[in-house]
C-alpha cells in the first residue's frame, strides 16, 4: 500500500507570510499522521525555507514509496537533521 493511503503530511506555519518573505525565526512544523489512528508517527520543526524543501520531499515520497520504506527512509531524519 502506497504511504500516501494510510499517512498524511500536516504542515503547520509558523506565520500566514510565504517561506519565501518569511524572516530567520520563524519555524515551521511538519508532522506525519496516521490516517486510521489520527496519531504523530513522525515529528519535525525546521526553518520556514527548509520546511518547504522538506515537505515537497515528503510529499514525493509519500506518493511513491510503500509504507515501511517511507517510515524506514524519514525515521532516519533525527528532529534536528533534514
């Protein structure tokens, strides 16, 4: 089953302005959720530029990658790496 059936990519910003216009400090929250259980597999906050970056990969991954390869690829990313 492809990881984008029974997962979901939430990305909170940490303000309404675009990555683009947003400033050093603003951090943004990507988080992996469980479809079924509506629980966090997977947890990150990173800098508004890089969030982007990373959601645009988690996204491909999510609509290519089978479920336990995309948890085995992206729990390999510790919550300050990316």
């Amino acid at each position: 089953m492809r990881a984008n059936r029974r997962l979901r990519l939430l990305h909170g910003r940490g303000s309404r302005m675009p990555a683009w216009l947003a400033g050093p400090g603003r951090i943004d929250r990507l988080e992996i959720v469980d479809i079924e259980t509506v629980e966090t597999v997977l947890f990150w906050d990173r800098e508004a530029r890089e969030a982007t970056r990373m959601a645009r990969m988690l996204h491909a991954d999510l609509a290519q990658l089978e479920v336990e390869d995309f948890l085995a690829k992206w729990s390999a990313i510790a919550p300050e790496e990316s």
